[in-house]
C-alpha cells in the first residue's frame, strides 16, 4: 500500500523479543523497531545479537542485547527487569 501511513505503529512500547539474533526472530526486532518501539534482542548468540543491535540503531532506532536462554528462569527475570 504506497502513500499511506503505516498504521502499525508502537511508539513508546518495550518489545523483548527472543531467538532475536537470526532469522525471523531478528526479523521480528528489526520491524517493531522500525514501528517505534524499544527492542530488546534477547539470544544467546552474544555476537550476533549485537550485530542486531547495531542494525537497528544505525537505521535510527532504539535496541540493546541481553543475553537470555528461555529454559533460564534467572535470564527470564533478568530480561523482564
């Protein structure tokens, strides 16, 4: 649909994404990035997450890695923190 507004938008909304690093998790960060929202890439592939991150901020938005296994109850409490 050109020329009309994106109606999916997440201004001032925090969005934890897991298996953030590749794929369609990544995917997924860089779109709700991309409608406003804070990402948080959670993965734990450090290395790749980070690039992810740095994707998203050069394209002017707003992320950060947290390293998280969703087996972890510990990581789960980290990352929702």
């Amino acid at each position: 649909m050109t020329g009309h507004a994106n109606p999916f938008r997440l201004d001032d909304k925090v969005a934890l994404v897991s298996g953030a690093a590749q794929g369609i998790g990544a995917a997924i960060a860089v779109a709700f990035a991309h409608a406003g929202a804070r990402v948080l890439v959670a993965d734990i592939q450090e290395t790749a997450g980070l690039a992810i991150v740095g994707k998203i901020e050069r394209s002017g938005g707003q992320a950060q890695f947290q390293r998280h296994a969703v087996v972890s109850e510990p990581e789960w409490q980290a990352a929702v923190a």
